[in-house]
C-alpha cells in the first residue's frame, strides 16, 4: 500500500498560527498532526511508501521529515511551487506507483482504524474502485455530505458544502484508491482540481463506504483545534 498525506494548505482560517507555521504541522497534543498521521501509518504498516505534497512553508516541512527518526523511513517529499490542487496530485501518484493508494487530508484528527480500513477496501464490492471513510457529523455546512440508498448502501448523492440540511453522514477525506483505475481516473475527472467537491459527485458509482464511528475533526479552524486538543488531553 502506498499513502499520500495531503499537506500542502495555507490553513487561512488558523492565523496567526499558520503565519509561521504550516497547518500540517500545527500541533495536536503537542504533536505537529503530519506527524500523528506518519506515525500511525508506520506503526501499522511499516514497509509502506508515504509521499507528502508540500508548497507553504514548505522549508518547514521538509526540516520536520528530515528528523533522524525519519531517516530509514520510506518518504518521499512532491514539492508543487504552484498548487496542482487534491485531484491532480493524486492522479499524479496514483499514476506513479505501482499498487493502490491511500490518500487522506492531514488537517484532521482521527483515531479510525486504518487496518480496518485497510481490510474493508480488500473486501470491497467488485463494483468498487475507490473506498470512503465517512462519519457522522453535526457540521453539515462544512463537509461534503453523503445520501446513501436504503437498499443498496452505494451512495445516491452528494452535496459539497451545502447550506441547507441535506443529512449528516459526511466525507472524512481519507480514500484508498484501487491502481486498476489510475489509467481512466484523469479522463473521468478531466481538469479536475478539488478531489471532494469536483471528483467524487462523477465518480459515486466507483464508491464504497466504511463507516467511522469515533472522532473525526478538521483542525482548520480555532474552535476545531480547540476541540481537537481537549480530546487529546483526554487521551494523554
């Protein structure tokens, strides 16, 4: 399995906090979240291949993974001197590497199983290329929200962002990606820029979905990070 972190944001919404310090490596228990993120895959997978697009600050991020105990990690840093956006970033490593990818925003703070995960998009429906770890949230206004049919449980719509009620089973942004579709993916998608909001309402019928029950936050706000770091006390 390869994983690539999503890491390169200017985190607006976190100034002055991200005036000086990239969002993926603002701290959450006082560990920068790239680095949760990093750890958790290594310690699950540990032969795996980890790649981490950067661009703001992007001297900061490269400084934190050259920390010795990095050193004999498989970790490969994609620079972009002018943002591809999520989706072109994943086509380009999707088509790079030779098995299938994991892919996850690192701005937000979870504790889901990522073997699990990992065992669900195996075990996934032979109609499915991609899988999608969702969750409940009470914030609908700010995440991409799933309608599932009944019967079925494929995914029947989507809204991204939707400021009227549509339901509360949101898109985590962690995907794992099957290689089998990395030669279709850029066609499907086209010009694509935004993996969420621009990818996914094309590709609903490649979709399965795994259910998150735990937390699942988007430290990209203070009040978020705010959160995040009352749950982290807790766990400390």
């Amino acid at each position: 399995m390869n994983f690539l972190l999503l890491s390169a944001g200017h985190g607006s919404r976190l100034r002055p906090i991200t005036n000086t310090t990239p969002k993926c490596l603002v701290p959450v228990g006082g560990v920068p979240i790239l680095e949760i993120w990093i750890d958790k895959i290594f310690r699950h997978f540990p032969d795996s291949q980890v790649f981490v697009n950067t661009h703001y600050l992007s001297e900061k991020v490269h400084t934190a993974l050259s920390a010795p105990k990095y050193a004999f990690k498989r970790i490969t840093i994609i620079h972009e001197p002018i943002l591809l956006g999520t989706a072109q970033t994943i086509f380009h490593v999707l088509e790079s590497v030779a098995g299938d990818l994991f892919v996850a925003h690192v701005d937000n703070y979870t504790n889901f199983d990522l073997p699990n995960f990992v065992d669900f998009f195996y075990g996934r429906p032979s109609w499915s290329d991609i899988s999608l770890l969702t969750f409940t949230t009470a914030h609908f206004q700010s995440c991409g929200i799933l309608g599932l049919d009944p019967e079925s449980g494929r995914i029947r719509d989507y809204w991204e962002k939707s400021s009227t009620f549509k339901g509360d089973l949101a898109n985590g942004a962690v995907f794992i990606i099957s290689k089998t579709i990395s030669s279709t993916l850029r066609g499907l998608c086209l010009d694509k820029k935004d993996f969420c909001a621009d990818c996914i309402p094309v590709l609903l019928q490649r979709i399965s979905v795994w259910y998150h029950e735990g937390f699942h936050i988007d430290i990209g706000s203070p009040e978020k990070l705010a959160e995040a770091e009352r749950l982290a006390s807790t766990a400390r």
